[in-house]
C-alpha cells in the first residue's frame, strides 16, 4: 500500500495486517509494523470482543472493511 491510498479507499476493500500496520507506523519495518499493530488490537479487549463478532482471528493475514471501519473507529484513521 502506497502512502497515496486513503482510508476512504481502505473501507471498500480487504486489507493486509501488514499494510495497515504499515499505515499507522510508516517508519517502521514491515514485520514491527504489523506486529505492533496487531499488539495494540489484541491488547484492547473491547475491539477485540466487537472484531471476533465478525469473524476476525488473529491468525488472518487480511482485515475486511467492516473490521478496518471497527478498527478506526477505536484507533482513529491511521492518515
């Protein structure tokens, strides 16, 4: 995912962890990013309850619009 791409865009399609990680820390490596990003997640028990009723596990590789709109209602939109 390019600096370019918007959240807006983001919303209508899947996403990687690994993207959206990429998203919210930009200076980070591609593995710190989703890790970190996924720390966070999974460390907030709240979206992690609301996340696991859509279907989430924390072994997927990709996040579907309605838990990215989930996830940045809680972490706030990444740019």
């Amino acid at each position: 995912m390019s600096k370019k791409t918007n959240t807006d865009t983001m919303k209508k399609e899947f996403v990687s962890k690994q993207d959206l990680g990429v998203a919210y820390f930009p200076d980070a490596d591609l593995r710190y990013a989703r890790q970190k990003l996924c720390e966070i997640i999974h460390d907030d028990h709240k979206l992690m309850a609301r996340l696991v009723k859509t279907g989430y596990r924390k072994k997927s590789k990709y996040l579907s619009p309605i838990q990215l709109e989930l996830i940045f209602e809680r972490l706030g939109k990444p740019f």
